[in-house]
C-alpha cells in the first residue's frame, strides 16, 4: 500500500455496528453526528480500545448470562429497528430526535 510505504499507519478493523455504538455513546456527549460518532469508535478500535455497554442500557437491556459483546449491541439494534418501524407506523416526527429520545421511545412499551 502507497500508506505503509510512506510510514503511515494502517489499521484493520471491524466495522460492526459502529454508527449504533457511536450514536448512542458518543453522539450526544461530544455533539458529533452519526458519521462522526462511528469515525470516532473505529478510532478507538484501532488503538485497541473496546466498548462497553453504557450501565442505564444494561439494566433496561436485561443481558443474560453468556452474552458475547456484540450480542448486547446486537439486541439493542434489533430495538432501534423495532422502534423505528413503530415510528413510521404510529406517524411520528422523529427526525429531529437524539439518542435519549430514541432510547426513551425503544425502551416504553406505548409512545
């Protein structure tokens, strides 16, 4: 590669569910957008960094024993999916919502 042969480091790294891991970690906090946020999670995977469920998500998400690490994201993904047909179906406004209001509508049962 034209990098490495300039001394320029090159990582390889799992993509997987970094735009949901950086929306509902990083977005809000540092006011990124979703790209920004997933940039930013690719970055930290490089440098080895892992990360961890948010503690208020592990108690709504009632992980069972066992759960590989990208399962609790992947259960949380099949959520915001779910929440976002129930959305469109319910006709609401949600372009404009953030992490905490998606987290808030996925999590109840009703609008």
């Amino acid at each position: 590669m034209a990098l490495r042969k300039r001394g320029i480091a090159v990582f390889t790294v799992s993509a997987r569910f970094t735009s949901l891991i950086g929306y509902f970690k990083y977005s809000e906090v540092y006011g990124l957008s979703a790209h920004q946020a997933a940039a930013l999670v690719i970055a930290r995977r490089a440098l080895g960094f892992a990360e961890r469920m948010p503690r208020e998500l592990l108690k709504r998400l009632s992980p069972e024993e066992g759960w590989k690490p990208f399962g609790l994201w992947g259960k949380l993904f099949g959520l915001y999916k779910a929440a976002r047909k129930r959305a469109i179906r319910e006709d609401k406004i949600f372009r404009g919502w953030g992490p905490t209001e998606w987290l808030f509508f996925m999590l109840s049962g009703t609008s």
